[in-house]
C-alpha cells in the first residue's frame, strides 16, 4: 500500500520556472488558491516557484494543514536539479528552458508570456504543443490545462543533433568528411 | 562668343563628371552583386589546415545553442577561435570560457588555450529611444570595424544576435573591397519556425551569409535558399 512505516507521502514537486525573465503574471495564476487546490486534487504535493526577475512574490506556505507546500526563488546558477526532482514543470517559453525539461523527459506546460513584444517563443511553444512534446498555455488558461490535461498523451522528445550542419560546414571549407 | 565657348566647356565637364559617377556607380554596383551571386560557392580546392574562426554570441538561447554547434566541430579545424558578445551580456562569455577551459582540461593539450573573447557594443538595447540609437549603432559599426581588422576570421559562425548583423556587413564589404574572403555561416535559432528573424531576414535576403541555414521545415518552404538541419537541440 501506499503509506510507508513513518507516513511520509511521497513528494510530487511541480517547478515553474521563468528564467532569467519578469513574468508576474504566470506567477500570480500559480499562486492562486484556485490552482493549488487543482494541483492537490492531482496528487501534487510541493509548488516551487523560480520568480526571475518578477516583482509579485508568492506565500510560502509550509503546508501543515494538508495543503500544498509552496516556496519559492529567484535565480539559481542551475536550476537542472530542480528539474530533475520535479514531477510536473511549468516553464515560461524560453528555449533554453524548454528543452533543458525535454531532454530530462519531464511532463512540460509551457506559458506564453504576452507582454512580450514580437513574440516570436509562442512559435516554438506551439509547434512543440502541436508534436505532442509538450502542452501550450497562456496565463489565463493555465488552470483549464492542468485541470484538463492528459500526461499519458505527451510523446517523448528525441534531442536533435548538429553533425548535418557540421557536416555542410565542413564541405563548403573544403574539410576531408570524417 | 565666349559666352558661347564658356558654355560649352562648363556644359563638358559637367558631362563628364557625370559619366565618371554613374561609371563609379556600375562598377560598385557589379562588384557588389558579383560578391552577392559569388557568396555560397566553395572557395578552396585544397582544404586548409586550420581557419581562424569568429564565433558570435548572445543572450536568452543563442550562446546554449551556438556552443551545442561547436562540440560537433572538430577544434583542430577550426581555429584560433575568436568568441564575441554584446557588452551588457554577462553570461555568454562565461559559458563560452568555461566549455574552452574544459577542453584544456580533457585533452591536456595546451595548444587548445589560444581561444580569445571580447566584447563589442550593442546596437541598440531593448527599449532604447530610437533617436539615441542611430548615434550606438554608429559607434558599434565602428567598433565592429576595429574588431574585424583586427581578427579578419577565415570563419564566421552566428545564429542570429543583433550583435552578429555589423560584423556580417563589415566582412561582406571586406569582400567587395578584395580585403579578405571569410565565409559566414548563419544558423537560424531553433526558436523561429515559421518566421526569420530580422538578421537572419537581412542575411538572406542580401545573400550576405555563404550558408544559410534553418531547423524547422516551415522555412525551408518559406526560404528555398536555405539548407533545412533539422532540430540542433
């Protein structure tokens, strides 16, 4: 059964993360009451939040009364372990972000920030979205998706690779091909 | 009389200084479109030993991909390399010293410490008033300028910072001008799938970039030029 000897449930953290950006607003849809019970429905246990640059801070909450347990950050020279104990990652649409969570194979919701001027990231979110790598949201419909979504779904990311390119390079100089 | 002489003789010189601009004009302007259909032919028939390689870097996602390129180059071709970014960008360099010095320590080899890094300014920066702008872009073409005679790289690698687009013109004028023959190879970011972005809009359509290159198939469609990669990351 699920209780060990001493009753400590495992951990299931969900890590938003928002990079080196301001992004209050997917902050604040997180930091709702609305959401975290959501996730608490879903067997979530640990909200940790790397605010960035934000202003709006979260309340820490140490989740004694059964609730969610939420903490947060603002910067970290890595956050890769961070991503590797996460059960669930929300990310802003950083590529560097986006693909550090695909290549540890971890349920990803990206959110489009759109105070961004030419928002060229939701490009790459929804091409991704449409693969089936990663779910797509915008803050205010980040609720629905998690409320909604299907972790079963999401296909797994093969990397890619740069031999094609340094193959071309390396012809066009005039290298031997290897 | 005279009159009639002056007239003629101003009328003469004027002519042929005319002739002597639009000559000017035809020759610059073949030159140019020469070097332009010239660029994304191969230029050596014997491979080289090494090239002298310039490596732009930028912010959000650009070093991260720029040095995912690299470890797929072989170092011992590929050098010395020159590694540039914008002033403000604290971070690129940083990585960028701390993958070299990591070759250092795999290999042993000593020779592979030769690697440089430096800054150029911005253009503009996010936000900034466009009237100031046109006086910074004036400052970082010039200093693009002091960079490029400097290093004059046999190579150039970038993928798309703002900071690449004043060294990508220089080393074409470079090229019109007969100084030296550099080979720039742009990489699209794997961010943009179905829309260029402005230097990589500008690179492609000024056929300033020997190779052009793109990770998504949407612009392929859109950019026939272009070499389709595949996802680098």
């Amino acid at each position: 059964m699920g209780d060990s000897d001493d009753g400590i449930k495992s951990e299931r953290t969900v890590f938003v993360t928002v990079g080196t950006t301001c992004f209050d607003a997917l902050v604040k849809a997180v930091d709702t009451q609305e959401f975290k019970k959501e996730l608490s429905a879903r067997g979530y246990t640990h909200l940790l939040i790397q605010m960035g640059r934000g202003s709006y801070c979260p309340k820490k909450s140490t989740g004694e009364d059964g609730s969610l347990v939420v903490d947060y950050f603002t910067f970290s020279s890595s956050i890769a372990d961070n991503l590797r104990s996460a059960s669930l990652v929300i990310s802003h649409a950083g590529s560097g972000s986006i693909f550090e969570t695909l290549r540890l194979r971890k349920p990803l919701i990206v959110v489009v920030n759109e105070d961004l001027m030419d928002n060229h990231q939701s490009e790459l979110a929804e091409e991704l979205a449409e693969r089936k790598h990663l779910f797509c949201a915008h803050p205010q419909t980040l609720f629905q998706t998690v409320a909604s979504m299907n972790l079963e779904s999401l296909l797994p990311y093969h990397p890619g690779d740069a031999a094609p390119v340094a193959k071309l390079i390396n012809r066009f100089l005039g290298f031997p091909d290897d | 009389m005279e009159k009639g002489s002056g007239c003629c003789f101003s009328a003469m010189t004027s002519n042929a200084t005319i002739l002597v601009l639009v000559t000017i004009i035809t020759v610059i302007s073949t030159r140019v479109l020469y070097i332009m259909y010239q660029s994304g032919k191969p230029l050596h028939n014997t491979a080289p030993q090494s090239v002298s390689t310039l490596i732009v870097l930028g912010s959000g996602g650009h070093t991260a991909e720029m040095l995912n390129l690299l470890s797929m180059l072989q170092k011992d071709r590929f050098t010395p390399r020159f590694y540039i970014a914008a002033a403000t960008d604290n971070m690129s360099l940083q990585k960028a010293h701390s993958m070299e010095k990591s070759l250092v320590d795999m290999t042993g080899d000593e020779a592979l410490e030769s690697a440089q890094f430096m800054q150029i300014y911005r253009s503009r920066e996010v936000g900034q008033s466009y009237v100031t702008s046109v006086g910074t872009t004036i400052i970082a073409i010039a200093h693009a300028l002091w960079i490029m005679i400097k290093i004059r790289p046999q190579v150039i690698l970038c993928n798309g910072p703002g900071t690449c687009l004043p060294l990508c013109v220089i080393a074409f004028l470079f090229k019109v001008v007969g100084i030296r023959w550099s080979s720039t190879f742009y990489v699209e970011s794997i961010a943009r799938v179905r829309r260029l972005s402005l230097s990589g809009l500008l690179l492609y359509k000024l056929r300033m970039a020997d190779q052009f290159f793109v990770q998504w198939p949407q612009l392929q469609k859109k950019y026939p030029r272009a070499h389709y990669v595949g996802c680098l990351m």
